[in-house]
C-alpha cells in the first residue's frame, strides 16, 4: 500500500474536546488505521506535530499517544513547510489571530467553532482564507451523529411531505461545584472568558438546521444566567456572569418554524441529551444522538382531550425505530477524513470559515434579540 505522508500542527488539544475528539479519536485513529485512502489508492497519513504553551503537559500528551513531535514554539511550527494544515481548538479569543498568522504562513486551517467571538472577525477571516487560496475548515461535528444523519435520511426520502416545525431540547444539570464537582469548566459561565449558552450552541443550531432542515432566516432569542454563583476547579466561588441557558426561535426557509431550548439548569426525561423532533403533513420523527424514531400519518394515533380520565394512549408506542443500515464512524474523525482529502486532491467539502461566520452571526443575532426584545433576521453574508 502507497502511503504519503501530511504534516498537522494541532494547537490546543490538551483540553478535553481537543485531545479526545480531534487527536486521539480522530487524527491519531487516521493515522493507525494507516491514513486515508485517495482517489488513486495512495493512503494519506497524518503527522501531527503538537504545539502548546504549557511544555511539560504537551509533552506528556505526546508520549502517552505514541507522537513523536512537540513543541511550545508555535512560529517554528509554521515555519516548517513540510507541515500543510493548521488546526486549532484553544480559546475562541485567540483564534482568529492564530487562524490569520497560519494562513499568512500559506497553512490550510481547520478549527474548532466558533471561529471568533464578533461577527466581523468572523467574516474578515473567511474572506483572508479566501483571498490567500487556503483551504479551510471548521467544525460540523454533529452533522455525523448517527440520529442526525437518519433525520436527514428522512427528509431526503421526502417522508416528512411538508415540514412545519422542529422542536429541540438540549442540555443537562451542571453542578454548581459546592456539593458536587461541576462536569463543564468554570471558564463556561464567566462571560469574560468566552462563555455562553448562546455564543456555545447557536452556533451549532445553525448548521444543524441549514443542514439537516433548512436554512434559518431568523431568529428571536432570550438568554438566562439561572445560577448566579458558582464554584471554580480551586474551590472558589466565583460569579456566573455568561448565560447558562437559550430559549431560541427560528424562522426557517419555507415559513418551518424551529424552537430549541439549551440549559446547563435542566434535568433531563427524554430520549437523550438533545433531541430534535420534526413534524410534517405525512410523519414526524424524534432524533436523539444515535437513534431515531418515525411516526407515519397512517400509524398515528387519535387522542381525545378528557381531563377526568387517566390517559389511555402510551404515545411512545406507534414509533418505529429508523434503522442504521451502515455504520457510523466518530463523528469529528468522518470529517477530519473529509478535510484531508480536500486538501490532498480538492474532495468535496462544504463547512468552510464562511459557513462557520455564519454560525457566529446567529449567536450575535441571539445576544441582540435578548438585549432587545425583538427578532432579529439574517441577512446574506456576502462571502
């Protein structure tokens, strides 16, 4: 088998969605795998090169993943032609400097989302990729989740007939850190770090409509800090300035209109941790992470409303399971597979910077819309 060799530098993967989800899931699972395969059967295999401030943390990240490359130095890591892709997944703050001087340096980049915090930065960025003939990425992860490819599945196949909305209900209970030690890092909550319901997830919702329903013309938003004060890895109590929750409605393409609710203040009785559920003339569906569920008009059931009665109906009966006919990779490593191959031999691929400002003007357009009260539309970019 014919391999070729692809130089990564990957910056800031040693936090948790980094180091698991992008290095060790998917480009360190490319490369043992033996790399992916082109279109004249040569296998492209990555070599990430692993760059971070905090020396000691990098190089243990490197040792215990079988990576022969490290480094603190990030200029000396683009100034190595031999190595063509930039990847970053560190605070959103810092990225669009990093994505500019990685472009600057003739890197395709690929990045974690958001690829800013301001829309302008956003859209300069795309236009900079754009105008240096870099390809670039950003992060689509769950356009692969099992769930949602078999909701798109059926839409494709027309099973829906006409869509009419899309209801999601997304998030879990984050400990406060007293009691309990909080599962999400304390950064999240502190709007001065860059965290956020709205400026997290908004930008997901956005391509998980554009993409799996329509495209989102609209949006009217109210954002919520539900638990004032929490408590830090150190044990410290520390004040809850960014939103912990999102109450969003979407005006889609074709008049569907979209509610999706996002909360760390909620605790969870439903399928999952997210689920999206899609009604039309002839069927609805209910998608979690990893399965999916069709109710067709003809097996639908005819409740009648009687409040002096026990309901007789058990409405998760009349739900078949949409099968998984394939299997499904990660996630991330499906797309990591789908941005090597476009830059190795042009393969398709749709989730440029452009796609992902379009992300970040929809958590602007959200923070507006709850500032002040109103729907806020969405204009077209003009990338």
């Amino acid at each position: 088998m014919k391999q070729k060799r692809i130089g990564i530098i990957m910056h800031g993967v040693t936090g948790r969605m980094g180091m698991n989800q992008h290095l060790i899931r998917s480009v360190l699972a490319i490369r043992d795998q033996g790399g992916v395969a082109l279109r004249d059967g040569t296998h492209l295999v990555p070599d990430p090169i692993i760059v971070g401030r905090n020396a000691d943390k990098v190089e243990a990240l490197a040792k215990a993943h079988g990576v022969t490359r490290w480094t603190t130095d990030l200029d000396a890591a683009l100034a190595n032609a031999e190595d063509e892709i930039f990847f970053d997944a560190a605070s959103t703050q810092m990225r669009p400097g990093l994505l500019r001087k990685a472009i600057d340096a003739g890197k395709h980049v690929y990045s974690e989302k958001p690829v800013s915090e301001g829309l302008d930065d956003a859209v300069a960025i795309a236009r900079h990729a754009k105008a240096k003939g870099v390809k670039n990425g950003i992060v689509h992860d769950k356009l692969d989740l099992p769930g949602l490819l078999k909701l798109k599945r059926l839409r494709d196949s027309g099973f829906f007939g006409r869509i009419l909305s899309v209801k999601g209900e997304f998030g879990y209970w984050v400990f406060e850190g007293d009691w309990m030690p909080a599962q999400r890092p304390s950064w999240n909550y502190r709007a001065e770090d860059g965290g956020g319901m709205i400026s997290d997830m908004l930008c997901h919702w956005r391509y998980v409509l554009d993409n799996v329903v329509a495209p989102v013309k609209a949006v009217s938003c109210l954002g919520a800090t539900h638990i004032p004060q929490r408590r830090d890895e150190a044990g410290k109590d520390y004040a809850a300035t960014a939103d912990d929750a999102a109450y969003a409605t979407f005006l889609l393409e074709g008049d569907i209109v979209a509610h999706i609710n996002s909360s760390w203040c909620t605790r969870v009785r439903r399928d999952d941790l997210v689920t999206f559920q899609v009604d039309g003339t002839h069927g609805s569906a209910v998608a979690g992470l990893h399965k999916c569920w069709s109710q067709h008009r003809v097996n639908t059931p005819k409740p009648v409303w009687n409040p002096d009665e026990p309901q007789p109906l058990n409405f998760y009966e009349n739900w078949e399971e949409v099968p998984d006919n394939t299997v499904f990779d990660n996630g991330f490593k499906v797309q990591w597979e789908q941005f090597l191959r476009h830059v190795a031999e042009d393969g398709p691929w749709s989730y440029s910077l452009a796609e992902g400002a379009k992300g970040v003007q929809l958590a602007q357009a959200g923070y507006q819309s709850s500032r002040e009260r109103r729907w806020i539309d969405l204009p077209d970019l003009g990338i």
